[in-house]
C-alpha cells in the first residue's frame, strides 16, 4: 500500500514529531481515496451488512461562520465516533452540511453592501439583492468545509447538502404544504420577537438576555447617545370621577409603553385595592377610560403593587388581555417609531419617546420617582438590537401535538438522550410549549409557498382575500378556485414576501439530505439514523424541532440516540463571548499565534472599547508567551479528554500543549520501534510472537488487551476520558515508560530467542496501539501506521483499518 501514499513512508522518520510536517498531505489523501464514504468495500450501499449502519448528521453550521472552540468539540466528539464505527465495521455516513443562515447572511451581505456601495437592500431591490448574496455564498460559502477538514472531519463530502439547495427548497415547500393541510400551520396576529434594525421577527435562540444589576446605559443601533435601562419609573394615573389627589400609582421600565396601556391591574387579595373593584383611570395622554382589573399575575410586592397593561408590547400583558378581553393597541411600528398615539410622541423613535413621556408626565405632576431596577434586557444576537415584543401577523407551527409525541418518544426508551439529565428538561420545556413562530421578514431564504387572493374575487370588501398554500402557485389557485367557487384563471394571486425561519429547514435535515420527500435508497438505509450529538444548547432549537417535523412528517423519529456534549468555556470558566473578547479559534491553537497576534485580533472584532483593554489584560495574562503550536491530533485529543458528562469544560491551553507533548511521546516509541525492528522484519500473519516470549511480552499484550476493552467499551458509553486515559495511559505509562525501557537490553544483548518475540511484541503493541490512538489523533497515527511492516492483505490507510479486539 506504501506507493499510494501522499508522502514517502520509506525515508526515516524526522528526529521530533512536527504537527505541520504530520497533517499537511493526509487529509486530501484520505479523501481522494473515498474512505470516508460508505460505499467503500462495498458493491452498494443497500448491500446487507451483519455489523449494521451507523448514521450520523453533523449540525449545520452558518454559512457566514468561522471556526471557533465550539465546532472543534463538536468535530473531535463527532470524528472520533465515527472512525471508531467505521474501523467496527459499520456502514458508515458522516453527512455534511451547511445551513443558509437567514438572519447572519442578510445581516453580512446586507453590511459589506452599504460598506462598499453605500446601498441597502430596500434600495436594491429583492431580486438584485439575493443575486448578490448568492454571490457572496459562492465567494465565501466553502470556507467552513475546509475549516472542517483542518480538523480531520472524516464526512463524505460528495453528499454535502446547503440547505439551499433545491432538493432542500424542494423538502421544505413539501413539508410547509403537507403541515398546513394537516392543520398545524396556521396564520395568525400575536406577539414575537422583533428586530427593529432587521424588521423582522426573530426565533428565541437569537435573543440573547443581557442581566443589568441596575441603572445601565447601552447602545443600540441608529442611537447617536447609549439609552438608559436598568430604571424603575413610577407615575400616577388620575382615578376617573374623583376629586384631586385621588390616583393610582404604576411603575414600568418602559414608561414609552404606557402610550399603548389598555388596563391597570391588582391583585384581587390585595387589601389596598379593594376599593378599587369597579372604578376606571384616565389616561393623561389620550384621554381614555381605562378599567382596573384584577389579576393574580400581579406581584403584590413588586413595586406598588399596581402594575400597567399594555397587551400589544408584553407577552404577559397579551396572556391577561387575552383573559380580560382588552383591547390591543399597537403603538411601535416594524420600524421603531411611534404611531397610534396623540403628538407630540408621533412618529418619535421609541427610546426617544421613553425620555419624553417621563419629561411630560413630569409637566403634568404624575411622575412619582424612579429607582434602580436589575432586568434582563432581550437583545439580538445578530444586530445588538434590544428586541421589542411586536403584534404582527405570521404563520405559526401548533405544537402541543407534536411535543406529546416527542416526549412520549422519550418515556418509552424509543429515544435515549444522555446524559439523561436532560430528559427532565425536555419533559419540562415540551409540557409547556407554545406554537412556534415560523416566518421571518427576510429575503434570504425559504420563501413561504403561500399565496393570498387579491383582486375583485377575493371574497373580501377590502380586495385582500384569504391563504392558499401549495407546492406551486398553480396547486395554490386551484384550491382556491375550489374553495371560492370560481373559475382558476379568474384568480390573482399574490406570494407572499415572508421567508421560512432557517431552524424549519434545519429541522428537517436528517431525512431532506436524503432526497425526501422522494423514496431514494438513501432514505431507506441511511434514515432514521442512528445517533444526533450536538451541544446542549440546541437542545430545542434544534434537536426538538426534529424530533418533531419527523414524526409529522414521516412517522419515525430521525434518530435513535442523541448525545448532548458541554459548553467551551475559557480557563476560568467564563462563557466564550466575542463581547468579552476570550473566544479562542482553534486554528490558533493548531498552528499557535503570538500575543501581539491575539491583540490583534481584538482590534480588528467588532468588541466595545470598553471591554478591549479588559481583553486584552486577559490575554496577556492568559497567554504571556502567545499560544504555542499544537497541531490538530493535540487539540482534538485534549477536548475528547475533557468532555465529562454534564460539565461544561474550561479548556486550558496549557493541557492541549501537553498532549502535543504526548504526541511527541509515541513518534519517539514508533522511532525506536522501527529501528529495533530493521528493514527486514516481517510481522507474522495472526499477531503471534514468535521465539521465547517472556514474562514481559505477555505482561505488554495483556496492557494493550486492556486498554482496547477499556477504550472500546468507553466509545460504546459516550464516556470521552474513560476512553482517552484508556489510550493514554497505555502508550505512557504502559509501553513507553514500561516496556520500552525494559526491552532496551535486551535487545542489545541481540538474544536471538527472545529478541524474535520482543520484535514482534513491539509491533503487536505499536500496530494494535495506532488502531487505537486512530479515532482521536487521526493524522499522526496514520502517518507512524503507514510506516510500519504489515502482514498481507493490509488495508490502505488506518482509516478502514479493523478496530483492535481484546484477546481471549
């Protein structure tokens, strides 16, 4: 097998092991090779297999993304399950792919074109607007697959699918029609997440909750000043038909909203407000009545136990309107201003109205004081935006249905989750669901396959007709023909502007990369797959949406097993945050970078001068020296090391430049291996050792038999540093420290007898030792492999090599 190296495996091995010089050639080997996909040794892929399939997605990242930590501990997790399965034997699939990002694109494209030509997409147009987006994904799309590469993800990149791609589109119309028709997307007017810089509603994973232990200034976008947040403003509302001083007094932090208020409430056991039941305030802007309710939502010890309604801007204000039957006034456009309201607030923008109804309120004698107030502020985790609760009308998922599915998936053992800890999360968050928000006001994206009839048959006074939703825009006018009683050509319709939210797309995934809603050979082997490993914090965004869509959609969950690893955290257990500035790329740590290179780096991220200095004190004392070179196998082996069940991990450079060290321990064990075997040697056929074993030889094979069975059984648990210190501890402590040292004399003393065996215990130990190291450092363990004598017939490459069995 040597000639169809990428590199020459008969010349000596360089005196120190080098990252560069071990993982520049073997990656577009191992891929030009085919061995990575599943057809490989195989007339076809449906051929039966008695060791099974192994099948496994990987989580999509963002087109527009860049590697970070976290990617790195997905790939490493990910990689080393499956070579692990494919050297089992398995069938196995990694399937990449690449998520269109609907938000993060927009936003870039949107950014870099009024950068350089100084226009926004409004004034582009829709359509000369995705031709340019589209070009920048040919431009820069790629970049993230071969990020993945560098860390030696072992995926079939033949089967790579974008989310865009139109066997995608074609998943996702089918599966918006088939869920309408099912009932369980509907449209309707109710409070989202919106993004005023975007003018679009948002998913809850792009808002982001920034804690204020109190009065805080913040910037927000197209605001010259930082606005004010953290404040508690109290005022009084004048009790209808009574005399002067008789009020009841409110505290909000959001005074602007008090414009929108349609009620105040109490609680109905509160003693200060009994007097109250029945009676009515007066707006002091608008002039109108409002009732005062009573409500057990209050908290009677939260302010003064009077507290606003505004059922248009507050999802609980909307839940009480909602039992009230109060009435909804929107007061924030899509756009961030004011409207419905009296001057002098018209048109204001809505944090410039926050200082001018305190400053009128004020003038009028109703201001009653503010205080410091800690609050979570919702902001957006695309734009910085602070995200406003807006009425609007969107299409919607029902999900109550699908969720006592997933969960009844999980109580029945048909879905395993582990760590199980997770299952009393999922219970919780799938008993108390609401229906998800699915459309987005981006043009980006999976246009929603809607259409609305306009025009004189619309069967409405206003011309604007009801939904019709179908595959084409012809499917959609013959339903409505049907339903309004009317010929298909007198009908206009009109699509409708909106995109899909991209975690619909994405939570199609494990079974539209296969070609669904066709019946492909793909599906039939490859779905449902057999394992979903991703971070914890999708565990809803996206593990559960799949779950979900799958039982909707095909009736069988879209994996067996999910494996939900930690979070990267820095060395003293921060979260990594581009705002805090300790987020670590691990092409740095592969490759190592200066601390000159690390500032850098920060002056050219987006991070708030305020925070800089902070940064880059923390990186001198982090990484006085810089961050030293420590190759790809280093890296991966060190966040496989510290992925313990349920824990976060604080990722400590100085622990990843250990495990270069270590690597560096077994290319000098390979080194003395293969100087001690001689070019002469050939292994025998069934790893005997031949000659006078002794004591040692068998003490050396027992070691390593342990260490497979330890390994093996470890991977088959999900528990990561089980199996690396079974590795680990093996090549140190067993061989190298050991064994090696013990064999030295020996074979210096050229004992004929025993050197036979001590030769062959060495490369049983090596080989078997390689197989072993092969899941996690990929690339050295191929590069010493391809080294060694093999008995005939021997595989190519480690990569499909069989995984070392435990001897009997």
């Amino acid at each position: 097998h040597a000639p169809l190296c990428p590199t020459d495996v008969s010349v000596p091995l360089p005196d120190s092991y080098s990252p560069r010089y071990v993982e520049a050639a073997w990656y577009s080997w191992w891929e030009k090779e085919g061995f990575f996909k599943p057809e490989y040794g195989r007339s076809a892929i449906s051929e039966p297999n008695p060791l099974g399939v192994f099948m496994m997605c990987v989580p999509p990242p963002n087109v527009t993304g860049t590697l970070h930590l976290g990617h790195a501990l997905t790939s490493a997790i990910q990689d080393a399950l499956t070579r692990w399965h494919r050297m089992c034997g398995q069938t196995t699939l990694w399937n990449p792919g690449c998520d269109h990002a609907g938000i993060a694109t927009q936003v870039v494209v949107e950014r870099k074109l009024q950068r350089e030509r100084g226009v926004g997409r409004l004034q582009m147009g829709r359509e000369r607007f995705l031709h340019e987006v589209w070009r920048w994904k040919e431009e820069k799309g790629d970049r993230i697959y071969q990020q993945l590469r560098r860390l030696g993800a072992s995926m079939d990149w033949d089967r790579a699918c974008f989310t865009m791609d139109p066997k995608m589109c074609r998943a996702v119309t089918e599966a918006f029609v088939r869920l309408h028709e099912m009932g369980l997307i509907y449209r309707s007017t109710r409070l989202v997440n919106w993004s005023c810089a975007l003018r679009s509603a948002i998913s809850d994973i792009e808002v982001e909750k920034r804690e204020l232990r109190g009065r805080t200034l913040l910037r927000v976008p197209g605001y010259e000043q930082p606005v004010e947040f953290g404040v508690l403003v109290a005022f009084a509302y004048p009790l209808e038909g009574a005399g002067p001083g008789s009020e009841v007094v409110v505290a909000t932090t959001r005074p602007e909203t008090m414009l929108g208020d349609a009620a105040v409430a109490v609680h109905p056991d509160d003693p200060r407000y009994q007097h109250l039941i029945g009676r009515r305030v007066v707006h002091p802007f608008t002039g109108q009545s409002l009732p005062i309710i009573m409500d057990a939502f209050v908290d009677p010890q939260f302010g003064t136990g009077a507290v606003k309604v505004t059922p248009a801007h507050d999802a609980t204000d909307f839940d009480v309107g909602q039992r009230h039957q109060l009435p909804l006034l929107s007061i924030i456009g899509e756009d961030g201003r004011l409207l419905n309201v009296p001057p002098p607030f018209l048109g204001m923008r809505r944090f410039e109205a926050r200082g001018a109804v305190v400053a009128a309120l004020q003038r009028l004698g109703l201001f009653r004081g503010e205080s410091e107030n800690p609050m979570a502020v919702p902001i957006c985790s695309r734009t910085q935006d602070v995200v406003e609760p807006l009425l609007c009308p969107q299409w919607f998922l029902r999900c109550a249905e699908l969720a006592r599915g997933a969960s009844a998936a999980v109580r029945k053992g048909e879905l395993r989750l582990r760590p199980p800890q997770h299952t009393r999360t999922w219970f919780a968050w799938m008993d108390n669901i609401r229906d998800w928000c699915i459309s987005r006001q981006l043009w980006w994206g999976h246009r929603i396959p809607a259409y609305r009839v306009r025009g004189p048959n619309a069967g409405s006074p206003d011309g604007d007709g009801p939904w019709f939703c179908g595959r084409t825009e012809e499917e959609a006018r013959n339903k409505a023909a049907k339903e309004l009683g009317v010929r298909p050509e007198s009908l206009s319709l009109e699509q409708d502007e909106d995109v899909l939210d991209t975690w619909f797309s994405s939570g199609l995934f494990p079974f539209s990369i296969f070609g669904w809603p066709e019946q492909s050979e793909e599906l039939s082997v490859f779905y449902p797959g057999t394992l979903l490993e991703t971070g914890h914090d999708i565990l809803f965004f996206w593990v559960a949406r799949m779950v979900m869509l799958a039982l909707a959609l095909t009736g069988k969950l879209p994996f067996r097993e999910v494996y939900l690893h930690a979070i990267v955290r820095d060395a003293h257990g921060r979260k990594m945050s581009k705002s805090l500035g300790n987020v670590i790329d691990p092409l740095d740590v592969i490759e190592g970078i200066s601390l000159q290179g690390l500032h850098q780096q920060l002056l050219n991220s987006n991070l708030d001068p305020a925070e800089l200095e902070r940064a880059r004190e923390g990186q001198k004392r982090d990484f006085p020296n810089g961050i030293p070179e420590c190759g790809t196998d280093a890296l991966r082996f060190a966040l496989c090391a510290y992925t313990a069940q349920g824990r976060d991990i604080n990722l400590d450079v100085g622990r990843v430049l250990g495990y270069r060290h270590f690597c560096n321990k077994v290319w000098n064990g390979a080194r003395f291996t293969l100087r001690a075997l001689g070019p002469q040697y050939r292994p025998p056929p069934a790893m005997e050792l031949r000659g006078r074993p002794g004591v040692a030889e068998r003490w050396i094979r027992s070691r390593l038999s342990r260490a497979v069975a330890a390994c093996g059984a470890a991977l088959g648990r999900f528990d990561f540093p089980a199996a690396t210190s079974a590795v680990h501890g093996f090549w140190l402590y067993d061989l190298c420290d050991v064994y090696l040292e013990c064999v030295k004399p020996i074979l210096a003393r050229v004992s004929k007898g025993r050197a036979a065996a001590v030769r062959d215990a060495l490369h049983c130990c090596m080989e078997g030792g390689l197989r072993l190291l092969a899941p996690f450092m990929p690339f050295v363990s191929e590069e010493l492999w391809q080294r060694l004598p093999h008995a005939p017939p021997a595989p190519p490459s480690l990569c499909v090599c069989p995984y070392p069995q435990p001897e009997t």
